[in-house]
C-alpha cells in the first residue's frame, strides 16, 4: 500500500467533495453540479451494468436500451432520492438501482422512450458486444461478475488518466517503455539494458519505476475515494474490489 495513505485510508484533499457526495447533492433540485459527476460515475461504468442484464437474460438491444433508459432516469434525479452514502458503495447504489429499475421496466412491458436531451455519454460502441461474447466463459453469476467488472473498468480508467498525464506532459514515449516494469507484465528486459537504453543510471531506472507505480497507486485510491463516503472505507473497498479481481 501507499505510505502515503494513513491508516484511515485518507489523503489530504480527497474527501473535500467526493464525486459521490455530489451525486447525493444533485437529488436536490436547487443543484444541478452533481449530475455532472453522476455523469462522469456512471460513464465508467455503464459496461458491466450492460453485461449484467446481458446476463440476465436481456438480448444486446434490450441491454443496450435498459442501461441508457437507467442512465436518464438517474439524470432526471428519479433514483437519487434514495442515495445514501452511509448506506453503502455507489457501486452498490447503482446496482441496486438498476435491478428496480429493470424489474420495473418488465412489468410495464414497453418500450422506454428515449432522447429527452438529458444523457450526453454515448454509449455506441461496436466492439461491446464482441466484449461480452469474449468473457462469456466466466462462470454465471450475474451479481458477482458486476463487481469484477466494476474492478476492471476502475483499473482501466485508472491506466487511462495515467497515460493522459504522461502525454500531456510530452512523455508518452518514456511512459510506454516504464509500463510493463511497473506492471511486472511480459518478458521484461533486465533494468541494466533499459537504462543503457534510455542514457540513464540502472538506479535512476529503478526510481522513475518507484515513481510511476506510487502515481498509479495514487490515482487508483483517488477513484476509489470517489465512490465511497468515508475515509475509513478506502482501504476496505480496495480490498474488496482486489478479491473480485481473482481469476478474472
């Protein structure tokens, strides 16, 4: 873990105004900023809401129209009236949410209009589909490969935003070559022959690999203290979120 994180799991700045806690925020009419963040929750994670009606029995277009009829009624602040921090993850909110929401929908048994102007994520992407017939082989269980893919979608997210700063800061060519060093992935060349490489030290190597694997561990705490309440619950969600990983 992070020395950086206390045992709390808190790191100053962080639980300022969580994404979370505007989410919460944004039931009241009076405030409109949470939606953003509920829109920025929910972009991450609309996937593994998608592959878990899949799941369930739903066809790809009926999957793909119950996650988008969802995401609007969350915008149009029908379900956040119910959101409670102190009653758990978002991560269980939204699921929660989106099991009443479905079993709503088949009651009714019609078709959800769409296109009111509220959602501004797309959710056309070509590959999705492929995706789902690919982890296919998992052994069903609706509610627990959510949480696995809640798990994935935050480490890519994660690996996104780090990739982003390093390109913003016009590194990306460094930042590829430290990567799989600090993933531990592949055949690794010997860290002597990458600082020869890049005309630095074996030592200097072995500290930008340090650094990198402290940024992502910080990024990935900062997502997490995202979806929580507390400080207290960081250390506790990443656990969790560690032990959904296993097999994945």
């Amino acid at each position: 873990m992070d020395n950086a994180i206390s045992s709390s799991g808190e790191k100053k700045g962080w639980f300022a105004t969580t994404l979370w806690s505007q989410v919460v925020a944004a039931s009241d009419p009076e405030k409109t900023h949470g939606l953003l963040a509920l829109e920025a929750l929910c972009e991450r994670y609309w996937y593994p809401l998608y592959a878990f009606a899949r799941q369930k029995g739903a066809g790809h277009e009926d999957a793909r129209d119950l996650v988008q009829g969802f995401f609007e009624q969350l915008l149009s602040r029908s379900y956040l009236t119910q959101a409670d921090p102190d009653r758990g993850r978002f991560r269980s909110f939204l699921i929660g949410s989106f099991k009443h929401y479905t079993q709503n929908q088949r009651m009714k048994n019609q078709a959800q209009k769409r296109g009111c102007g509220q959602i501004h994520m797309s959710l056309d992407d070509p590959d999705i589909e492929d995706k789902f017939k690919a982890e296919s082989g998992h052994d069903s269980n609706p509610e627990r490969d959510f949480d696995r893919r809640w798990a994935l979608s935050l480490l890519e997210g994660v690996m996104k935003d780090l990739r982003g700063e390093w390109k913003s800061q016009n590194r990306l060519s460094e930042f590829e070559q430290l990567k799989p060093h600090m993933l531990k992935e592949g055949d690794l060349e010997p860290y002597h022959e990458m600082a020869q490489r890049m005309k630095i030290t074996e030592a200097a190597f072995k500290m930008k690999i340090k650094r990198l694997r402290e940024q992502y561990r910080d990024l990935l705490h900062r997502k997490i203290a995202d979806t929580v309440q507390h400080p207290s619950e960081v250390q506790e969600e990443l656990a969790y979120l560690q032990k959904c990983l296993i097999g994945a």
